[in-house]
C-alpha cells in the first residue's frame, strides 16, 4: 500500500512539474519577446549616456578594495548592455532567440575590450553582428525596461537599493525564524564574499535576487511548503530561474543557501512538535538530494530548452555551439596549461580565505566548538541537522565538475563558497542550546 502511494506521489509530481515546466518555458520566451519590441532609441541614448562611467572604470575595477574578491566584471556589464541596444524591433521573436550582440573589427583583432567595442557599436558603423543564443539572457527582460528611464549608473544605484533591502529582509527573517546565531552565520560569509559590491556589477547581481527572494520564500511558507510536498516544485522552479537570468556565475548559490536554510527551517518544526528522532536524519538526506536533483533538472532542462527551440526557430546548430562550451567549461587544458583539481580548488580559496578571514573563521569555530562542548543540544538533535553539512561540499563537487571556468573566473566563482562557510557555520551555531548558555550566565 505504501509502494502504490509512493508511486502515485511521483506521479502526481511527474506531471506537475512538466505543467511547470511549459508554462515557465512559455513565460520566459514571453518576457523575452516583450523585452525586444521595446524601441531601441531611449535604450541607446542612455547606453551612450553611460560610456564615461564604464571608461572611467576600466572593464575590472575596484572600487573599494585592491584585491580580487572585489573586483567588478565591466567587461561582461558592457557586452550586456551591447545586447540591449542590438535588439532588432521588427522580429522579436528571432531576436529574442538569436540574442544579437555587435562586434567591431578592432574587437575581433584584439585592439579594443569590451567597453570600447560598446561604444562603436553604438555607432553602429562597421560592425557586425554576432548571435549568443546559447543562454536565455532573462536578464534583458528586466535590463532593457529599466535603460528606457535610466542609465547604467542610476540602474546600479536602483539595484543597490533592492538588493540591501533584501538582505535586511531575509538576515530578519532568519534571526525571527532561526535566532540571531543562524543570522549571524548567514551574514558572514555574505560580507566575506563581498556582497556590497555585487550591486555595482550587474553580471554578479541575478543571482543574489534569486538567492534572496528563495530564501524569504522558504523562511515564510516552509512550513506549508513541507506539509504540501511542494519543495520538488520550489527548487525545481529556483533551478529554472537561475539557468533563465544567469551568464554562469555561481548559480550554486541559489541551490545552496536557502537549502541550508530550509533544512533548518523543518527541523526546528520538528523540535518544536517534540519530535526528535535520529530517523529524520535520513529523511534529510533523502531531502537534500532530492531538491538538488530537482534543482539541476530545472537549470539543466531550461538551459537544453533554449538551444533546442533556438534551433527549430532560427534553423541554426546551436545546441553544437552550446555543448562545444560545456566541453571547454568542464575541461582541463587552457592553452598549454592544464588545470588540476587541487589548482582550481587552491585558486578560489585562496581568494575568500585571506589572512583576515582565516582569524575571523578560526576566532568563530573556536568559539564555536567549546561552545557546542559546553552547551550543545540534546544528541539526536544534532544527528539530525548534520546533513547539511553535505551541501558544504557542493561548491567544490562544482569546482572538479567546472574546472576550467572556475579556474578562469575564480576570481568570481570563489563566491560558491559562501555555502561552505554558511552550512558550516549554521550547523554550529544550531548545536548551540540557547537555553543552556542563558542558564549558565543567569539569565532569562
């Protein structure tokens, strides 16, 4: 009997999730199509507008500290807005999918960077156009709006407002949720991974929006989302959004952390109801590698989506194209350097894991374990919350898998890691029995 209600549960879900998945592959192709019938002119006079900002900047500044953690990537905003102004209004629908970008000849012969080839395409003399049709660049759909009204610099202004916003919202709702200790090891390796400045690069920010809005979800409707089996359907649609918005940054972290987040989330429900049992430590498990693999459907299936209607609609080989990258991204060899697993790992942990991180982690672990020594949790409790510390090895599973784009854009894809120090930190600081510490200091 139990078999057959497994078996009609998945099922039941089976056919949910292709319902989802239509009706978000229609919308995205509707967000997209919408987004390049928008007029042109408005778009490129406040692209022009922008070009001293971006000049001024270089194409890999920072702004605020000269080290690689916050350096800003203007080179991939310029060829992001290059997208925006190349839109042909007359076919939507092939533009939308073809994804045309402008390339100078200087460009081509590695005489101009990005942001001097968006300033002839602006002119739009001598040059062509190129397709980049292997990803949805969902981005376009919020991008392209916005640059009617505003120019590249009030746009990272605006984003800065919204995505500070957000990250206030969700670090109070988790310490409303989850107490200031889980808070706490939430905003840390954010700060550690240079959240400030992610809204001044619009290629860094899609994937906070989708982190951070995830996460205010889970904290709010976990309860229902558990009761309901709804959490395939949640990161199953997580995953989606991620391949449809992202240029692949570290869109790992949109899996990671409001999974942290939603396994604690469950187990404090649980406490709260009195049952404590090492059993639900399975059923954790169980639960992380299901919404992973739901998670990887959606990236994966959204992402495979795009080349196959690209190239029914344009009658171009661009799954070829995108496999092709997929095979140099996952490679070993750069050139006549070949990438191992210890140089890439080596490579984005060097770069979250300064001489000043290193004191800050190793001040909190140590705090931390006497901590969970003296006070720690009753011992089934703690059984049960270990499995999150499987998602603190996802970024390096992504590194071996990713070798080559993580070795090359270690110097954003070290951000992966702020799952490790999250899920490490959050299970630490979950050991921690609130009511023992307040007991020992004599306090209510």
């Amino acid at each position: 009997m139990k078999f057959n209600n497994k078996e009609n549960d998945f099922k039941k879900q089976s056919i949910n999730i292709g319902i989802i998945y239509i009706s978000m592959m229609a919308i995205f192709l509707l967000i997209m199509v919408c987004s390049y019938t928008i007029p042109n002119k408005r778009i490129n006079w406040h692209v022009s507008e922008s070009m001293q900002q971006l000049k001024t900047e270089g194409t890999y500044p920072r702004p605020f500290f000269n080290t690689p953690s916050a350096q800003l990537d203007n080179f991939t905003d310029a060829w992001m807005l290059n997208l925006s102004i190349s839109a042909d209004n007359k076919h939507p629908l092939r533009s939308s999918l073809e994804n045309p970008h402008r390339v100078a000849p200087q460009y081509d012969k590695g005489e101009i960077d990005k942001i001097q080839n968006l300033e002839l395409s602006l002119e739009n003399k001598n040059v062509k156009t190129e397709s980049y049709s292997r990803y949805w660049h969902g981005y376009l759909g919020i991008l392209r709006p916005l640059l009617i009204f505003f120019s590249y610099t009030e746009i990272r202004f605006i984003n800065m407002c919204a995505l500070f916003m957000l990250f206030i919202v969700v670090n109070s709702l988790i310490k409303k949720k989850l107490g200031t200790k889980v808070m706490i090891s939430f905003f840390l390796p954010m700060m550690m991974v240079m959240f400030p400045i992610v809204p001044m690069s619009l290629q860094f920010s899609s994937m906070f929006y989708v982190t951070f809005i995830s996460m205010i979800v889970v904290l709010l409707y976990h309860e229902k989302i558990e009761k309901n089996k709804m959490s395939v359907y949640i990161f199953f649609i997580i995953g989606s959004i991620t391949s449809f918005l992202d240029l692949l940054t570290v869109p790992l972290i949109s899996l990671g952390i409001p999974l942290v987040t939603y396994i604690l989330l469950i187990q404090n429900v649980k406490i709260g109801t009195n049952i404590v049992n090492t059993k639900y430590a399975i059923n954790n498990i169980i639960e992380i590698i299901k919404n992973s693999i739901l998670w990887g459907l959606g990236y994966g299936i959204t992402w495979a989506s795009k080349w196959v209607i690209a190239s029914i609609i344009l009658r171009q080989n661009v799954i070829t194209d995108a496999l092709n990258q997929i095979l140099s991204r996952t490679s070993d060899p750069n050139g006549d350097t070949v990438f191992t697993v210890k140089s890439v790992i080596q490579s984005n942990t060097s770069i979250i894991f300064t001489d000043f991180t290193i004191k800050i982690i190793v001040a909190i672990l140590i705090i931390g374990i006497v901590s969970m020594i003296l006070y720690r949790k009753n011992t089934t409790e703690i059984i049960q919350v270990t499995p999150i510390l499987l998602i603190a090895i996802m970024p390096f599973v992504w590194y071996i898998i990713l070798k080559n784009h993580s070795q090359v854009h270690c110097w954003f894809t070290y951000r992966n890691l702020s799952i490790t120090i999250y899920a490490v930190f959050a299970f630490i600081s979950y050991s921690i029995d609130n009511k023992k510490i307040a007991s020992a200091l004599h306090l209510k």
